[in-house]
C-alpha cells in the first residue's frame, strides 16, 4: 500500500482555511477504523500542530481512499510540512514543504493575469516586460482575407487580440466569454484596491489599473471583428493547423484568414462591449462609449439574424460550434438592460422604449436558460444571471437573480462536501480546471450577496485542488511550484528555445475523455482521476487556454 499526502503546493494563506488530504492506493479502509494523525513542522524541525485526521471515504474515480487533514488554526507566516503518522508511530507520508504568506495569492494573481499578456497577437514583446520570453511582432493579421466558404472579396483588418490556446488562431466567442469574466474580476476589484507593489512585472499600482490594460487590449480587437453591418466575424485563424513553431515561423509560412458571422460571435461581443461600458466608462468615458455603440449594433444585427451558424470550418482552427442561442441572447439583453435601460431605442420603429423590449424578453429568458454550475464559452446564460444580480433598474429582478444564483452555490457546497477531493464536478472534461475555477467563481460571487464561510471556504480548497491537492499530485498552473507542468501543450512556450514553459499558464488538466490516446501519451494509470500527463502530445489534458485562465485570475482576485 502506498500514501500520499495530497496538498497546495505553493501554499496557504494565513487567515484562510488550510486542509490537505491523505490517500491511499486502495478503495477499503487499510486502518480499519483507526483515524491517522499528522504533524506540521516548521523549517527547523520544530512540531507547532498535532490532530487526527477525518476520514472521507473511497473515491471511485482513483480507486483510494482518502483522510482529511485541517490545521487552518495556523496563521503565522514561514514555511512548512505535513507529516502523517500511524497507531504505531510509522511515518505513513510526508509532504513537502510549502508556504504560509500573504503575499502567495497575489503572487499567484500577478502571474496568471501576466499570462494573458504572452498570448498577445501582432505586437511586440519587450524586453523590460517579457523578460526571457521577449519575442518580436508577428501575426499583424491587419490586411488578412475572408475565407473563401464567405465568397467576399477584398481585405480586412483583424490587428490584436489573444491567442486562444495552445494554437494561433483568434476566437470571438471564447474570447468574450474570457473577457466578460475578467470584466466581472474588475467590477469587484474596485472595493479590495488590490497592488502589485511588490510584483516583478506589472507597474506598482492596482490590480484593477493592470487588469483593465489587458482587457482592453483583447476589446480593441473584438472592435475591430465587427462587420459595417453590425454582425461580427466568427475567428481569426491560419489555412491549416500549425506545427510547433514560433508566431514568426508560423508568419512566414503561411498566411491567416477570417471567418465567420454568426448568432453566437455577434451576441457574445455584445454582451462582452455591453459590460466593458461599465467598467470603461469612469477612467475611459470615450472608449466606453464606443463600446456600447458597437454592442447595441451586434444586438441589432443579432435580431435581424437570430440563427446565424458558426462556420464549420476547422482546417486550420477548432471549430467552437454552438447551435444554441437562447443564452447569448439572455447574455446580451441582460447586460444591456443594465446600461440602457430608458435611454436608448433598440430599433427605429420601437413603439415602447428598451426597457420594456429587455424586461419583456427577459423573463422568458430567465425561464428557459436556468444557471449552471459556472459558465462556458457555449453555455454563457450565468453572465446574464449575473448582470441581472448586478443590476438596479428592477430590484425585483435583481433579488431574484440573487437568490437563484444563492441556490446554485448552495448546490456546489452540497456536491462538494460529497467528492473525497472536494470537488463539486461529477465528470472530468476537457478543461475540467477551468470548470473547478468557475465554481469557485460562482461561490465567490454569491458570498459577495450572501457571505458565508461555506462558500469562500469551499472555494479556496477548490483552487487548492488546481495548485496541487489533487490525484495526480500536481500544480496545474506553470512556474508557481516544483510540481507545474514543463511540457504544456502550447506553440509559444515550444518554440521559444526557453526551458521553462511562460508562466501562469493553466493547463486544461484531468479528463477523462482521453482524446489525445492516438498521440500515445503516459497517463498515470487507467483510472478516470489519473487522466492527466504533463506531455507536449497530451493536447487533451496539458494544453491551456484563455477562457481558463480567467476564472482562475478571477477567482484569485476574490482572495486578496
């Protein structure tokens, strides 16, 4: 039999709650009952805590059964380690050391928001920020032409933005989604003025002035997706599926093109514009104006052209399809309704003003899209929810949507006292972390309405989850620990000639799907929980991805 401890490996914070796991490679009790005891020791040797351990049970999808550990009562800063014993006195296992700081979450902040500043397209990155990773402009993608499934001649410019993936290619919808959700991170960022003072890479100043740097960068491209007739191009993407090689080898080697317009990209900008008037409108009024000129043409198109498909071209590019409207739509209407409501007509022959034409959609829309557990780039109805929690033009719709969200994080706690890891997901999918980080964003929200202990509590141990207290004994987010990922599925960091993958990146993680198994890669054992290797071929469980890093940052943001 063997024992692990299961920890974060970067750390704890002081005043949060602080639980690590013991399991052992079997499914039945080995103790027979008998509960082990674990030790902390300081750096020096020194015992500074003692309990027993909780048990909670087999877990099905590692084939272990698993104890709890909770030595939250130690506040003082230093470095630490858990050592677990038996009845006799027999070191079962032992952790290595980590962390108690304050500064660890902001550390952790700081790296994952840095990320979304490598995934940059088209422009320079220098030296004083970059730092090693520093790389020259490539992808301008400003004169690029239409996909020959759009039958259109000419040119467009399609400057800026993200990479999405692992890959080179650009995405509306999975750009708005990770935009959107940043946003929500700089909405609340205004009450914690959290700084990066002591940071090494970001200007000392606040989290939010930063954060707002990077989202408008992503936003400047959105605009510039946006077709004369208010519709938006679906993504921006190479003539097929490049190699591993850098954004100027993969420049030179063949060229990029758009696609698209479709339902689903044109309501996705608008709800994502829609939002950025808000959190743009004080420091930028201008910008935040051209923003919500730019959502309320999507909306209209979106209209005027309600079942648009996505392109179903993916040679070169994932294809993102969604046949669903009903909850972009939601999305859009409900962030417009907060920023419109009374002022603005949404069509010229509009017998009411727009916050009938919102209100009266909005109720049918609360009807058929009910939240999830957190958000996706295909299912996006809980940004609607969100906004309508935000709100307060209709108080009546907002404690609604208040209550209902309640309801949802009442659920993810229920779900989570009942996983041996304490996760509220009951399948591992593709980006299974980024589906733990957004129920950790949804607890985080609904305590912002609600507070509870239960629910910040639960998700702080959901991202310890993410930073190492997990099956396969690893930190999932790249450079914040011995255990990151160093062979991310990620064209960039391959490339670059650089050992260690760019930093703060967040690797899909544990899925059971498998996909990638033609590419032959070494997962751990057959066990759906052990469905993770840190290889450059695991396409299905080590590559990264925006709209997966966001809610990790967001949910970061909520522990400052």
């Amino acid at each position: 039999m063997n024992f692990s401890v299961r920890y974060n490996h970067v750390g704890y914070a002081p005043r949060g709650p602080k639980v690590f796991l013991l399991a052992c490679d079997v499914v039945d009790n080995p103790l027979k009952g008998m509960l082990p005891w674990f030790e902390i020791l300081s750096e020096n040797g020194e015992r500074v805590f003692g309990a027993s351990m909780a048990e909670k049970g087999p877990c099905t999808y590692t084939d272990e059964f698993v104890w709890e550990g909770d030595f939250s009562t130690i506040k003082k800063s230093g470095k630490y380690r858990v050592s677990v014993i038996d009845a006799k006195g027999n070191v079962l296992a032992e952790s290595k050391f980590f962390e108690i700081s304050d500064r660890l979450v902001l550390e952790q902040l700081s790296s994952t928001l840095r990320s979304f500043y490598f995934q940059r397209c088209g422009v320079e990155l220098t030296p004083d920020r970059a730092g090693k990773w520093a790389r020259p402009a490539a992808h301008l993608d400003d004169n690029i032409e239409f996909h020959p499934s759009m039958e259109r001649k000419g040119t467009w410019n399609a400057h800026g933005g993200w990479y999405d993936a692992g890959d080179y290619g650009k995405y509306i919808v999975n750009g708005g989604v990770s935009v959107a959700t940043l946003l929500l991170a700089a909405e609340f960022a205004d009450d914690r003025r959290v700084t990066f003072a002591n940071a090494d890479f970001f200007d000392a100043g606040s989290f939010r002035a930063n954060l707002l740097e990077e989202i408008r960068f992503e936003l400047e491209f959105f605009l510039r997706m946006q077709d004369d007739d208010g519709g938006v191009f679906f993504k921006v993407s190479p003539v097929r599926w490049d190699g591993f090689v850098s954004p100027s080898q993969s420049d030179a080697l063949q060229k990029r093109q758009i696609l698209g317009k479709s339902t689903t990209s044109t309501l996705n900008f608008a709800g994502a514009l829609a939002q950025a008037h808000r959190v743009f409108a004080h420091a930028y009024p201008g910008f935040a104006k051209q923003c919500l000129d730019a959502s309320l043409r999507a909306y209209r198109w979106a209209v005027e052209n309600p079942e648009v498909t996505y392109p179903h071209n993916t040679e070169g590019s994932g294809g993102y399809g969604d046949e669903r409207y009903d909850d972009e739509f939601f999305w859009a209407r409900a962030m417009l309704f907060r920023e419109v409501c009374g002022s603005i007509k949404i069509c010229a022959d509009c017998e009411r003003d727009d916050c009938d034409h919102f209100r009266n959609h909005l109720l049918s829309d609360m009807e058929k899209c009910p939240p999830d557990l957190g958000m996706s780039w295909r299912d996006t109805q809980n940004l609607g929810w969100i906004a309508l929690a935000l709100q307060s033009q209709d108080l009546d719709l907002q404690v609604r949507a208040r209550n209902t969200l309640k309801g949802v994080a009442d659920k993810i706690v229920k779900l989570a006292a009942e996983d041996a890891y304490g996760l509220s997901i009951r399948k591992f999918v593709w980006g299974s972390n980024g589906e733990i980080a957004n129920h950790a964003l949804t607890l985080f929200l609904a305590n912002e309405w609600f507070p509870s202990a239960a629910y910040a509590d639960c998700a702080k141990r959901m991202l310890d989850f993410i930073f190492g207290k997990n099956p396969v004994d690893r930190c999932f987010v790249t450079g914040s620990a011995w255990s990151s990922p160093k062979f991310i599925h990620h064209r960039i960091s391959h490339s670059d000639g650089i050992a260690e993958p760019i930093p703060g990146l967040l690797a899909g993680g544990i899925n059971a799907d498998r996909q990638d198994m033609h590419r032959f890669p070494h997962y751990p054992g057959p066990q759906p929980g052990l469905s993770y290797t840190d290889e450059r071929c695991s396409f299905a469980s080590n590559e990264t991805a925006i709209n997966w890093n966001a809610p990790l940052v967001a949910a970061l943001s909520f522990c400052c």
